[in-house]
C-alpha cells in the first residue's frame, strides 16, 4: 500500500529555516515574468520583486552561474550565503519585467538563449540582446531550435542522432558569436534534460559546464554537467516556495546506478545510491515521486548507508523525480533529486 501525501504537507514539512553553511549554491531558473497567459512558467514580477527583497534581507551574494561552476572548477569556496539567478529561452518579459527589478538590487542573471528564436514575436531580439551584453547579463547558449536533445528522430542511428544535435548547439554559438561577441561558456539543456552522452557532446564544444532544472543545491561534489536549479514558475512560483528552497541544504550523496536519468526498460526505475551526510539525520530520511507520492525506500544490508529507492508504480510523464529528504541534525532540510526522462522512442 501507498501512502499519498497532500503536495501542501510535504512543503509544509520543508518550510523550517535552516542556518546557511559554505561551499553551495541555491540556484533557479526562471523563463516569464508577469506574463499570466502562460502560467506554468510565469512568475508574477511583484514575487519577484519580493523574492530579490528576501535575498537582500537576508544578506546573500548573488553570482552568475558562469562564476560558480568557475569557483567549483578551480576547488574554490562558495560565499557563505550565495545564490544564483538564471532565465531560460530569452523571453521579451525578461526586459521589461525582470531587469528593472535586477537593475535596482544590482544582481547579476545568467540568460540562456535559444538562438532561432530571437527576434520572433514576444523574444527579445539582438540589438536587445546586445544592449543587455553591455550591462554586465551573463548570456549563454541554450541551443539554437530549442530540441529535445534526447529524442531521435525516425530512423536516425546513434551517430547521426549525435551529429544533429552538435550541429545545433555549433549553430547557436555561431549565432551568439556573431551577433554578442561571445557567450558564456556554461550549456543550459533544453527542457533540463540531459545524458551522459549529451553531456559529453556539451564537454567536446568548449563548455565547461551545464545546468539542468531538476531541483537540488549546487555544492563542492556536484556535476559540472549536470547543476540543478530549482524551477521558479507557476505554483513554484511564491515567496515562501522561494524562502523553502533558499533554505535547502545538499543531502550528500553517490548515485551508483543506473548512470543515466534515461528510463530504460525497466520502470519504474530502480536508484542505487550511497549516503554520506553526517549532518544529515538519516533516521528520518524522506522519499518522494514527483514531491508528492510516497516512494519504497529500503536499505542494502550489509552497505551501511547505500539504499534502493523506487516508485510504485511505472513513471509515465516525460519528466519524473525521486525526491530524498531528510532534516539537518542542527536544523534545516537536506534535500536530493534525481530526475527521470521518457525520450521519444
């Protein structure tokens, strides 16, 4: 039997505030601001604005992703309190919604840019593009058609599947080179999702990192190809859902298998991971399927701290989650994700 947990409960449970520890970073992507007709990926500028007003009350640094995954690359500290703000697919409300509220705090943005979308009805266009440049926005490459990079098209082998999506992401530098100059050498995956061969692909063109949107903290051991941002669009989209994940903590971990968030033939997928999180109370570790349905947890006897976690039941969206949790010895939530991808077939 399967306990089912009211979405508001779970984040009721999470909703404590926790000291803020060094060497991480709490970083969220956003893509509209105030634009309701979309609202699974709007937020509404007044949240916004409050959500920049949190982090100046509480006296947080904000850097560009670019300047973390240096820091992370180089084994450099993160700033004791440090958050980073980033915007997906270069939406035309980005301009006039979001920068005057960045250019009165004085917070840098990382804005990630599907290239053939620029100038199109309601994207932002170069010479915008541009004038953002100047101002110091971090501006990056989030593909040029904006593809779902795990899918193959009919009858496309390996090879040519990976030729194709090369081709497009060169594109779209190309495109960013020609017309900013340059761009930052951090990939944003369209869609968040990602593979270790598509990361691979991402490494061989130059970048030196990636970032997803499957939720998490970014700390010392995290994935250069694979940073979690916590998605800040509709229901998300709120000052306390925005104060629950400032608050979160790393839950530290190794993934042993699978390596990839690709579903295989097996589903529901079967996690194999190790904890190592003495400041974590394990005792009260927490599983969670797409954050609201109880998954089976168990662990491996004769592993200390190594568990298998699956789902119920088949995952059936496109994108699905594991999510572990579990509350801080001296306060707080620890908090992990594990996302899950059903490409085309």
């Amino acid at each position: 039997m399967r306990l089912i947990l009211p979405c508001g409960l779970l984040w009721l449970l999470l909703a404590l505030f926790s000291p803020v520890w060094a060497s991480q970073a709490n970083m969220f992507v956003y893509h509209r601001f105030g634009d309701a007709r979309y609202p699974s990926t709007n937020v509404a500028v007044e949240v916004f604005a409050r959500q920049l007003e949190l982090l100046r009350a509480k006296n947080y640094i904000v850097l560009s992703v670019g300047d973390v995954a240096e820091r992370l690359a180089k084994g450099a500290p993160l700033p004791e309190r440090c958050a980073v703000l980033t915007v997906d697919d270069g939406y035309e409300s980005f301009l006039t919604g979001a920068m005057p509220l960045l250019r009165r705090y004085s917070y840098p943005v990382s804005l990630f840019v599907s290239t053939d979308s620029v100038g199109a009805p309601g994207y932002l266009t170069w010479d915008q593009l541009r004038t953002l440049r100047d101002e110091g926005v971090e501006i990056g490459n989030h593909s040029a058609s904006h593809p779902y990079l795990l899918d193959r098209q009919k009858a496309e082998d390996e090879a040519a599947w990976l030729a194709r999506i090369r081709a497009d992401i060169d594109r779209a530098s190309a495109a960013l080179q020609r017309e900013l100059g340059g761009m930052s050498r951090i990939f944003a995956y369209p869609y968040g999702e990602y593979s270790p061969v598509v990361a691979e692909v991402v490494r061989s063109l130059g970048f030196v990192g990636a970032v997803a949107q499957h939720s998490g903290v970014v700390e010392g051991g995290s994935d250069l190809f694979a940073l979690p941002r916590f998605p800040m669009g509709g229901a998300y989209a709120t000052v306390p859902g925005f104060r629950e994940k400032l608050a979160m903590r790393p839950l530290k971990l190794k993934v042993l298998s699978p390596q990839s968030p690709v579903i295989g033939e097996k589903n529901p997928p079967e996690l194999l991971l190790e904890i190592d999180d003495d400041e974590a109370d394990l005792k009260s570790l927490r599983c969670f399927v797409d954050g609201c349905e109880e998954g089976d947890l168990k662990p491996v006897s004769g592993h200390p701290g190594r568990y298998r976690m699956t789902a119920g039941a088949p995952l059936e969206g496109r994108r699905s989650r594991y999510t572990l949790t579990a509350p801080g010895r001296t306060g707080g939530w620890h908090w992990f994700s594990q996302l899950w991808v059903l490409p085309r077939r």
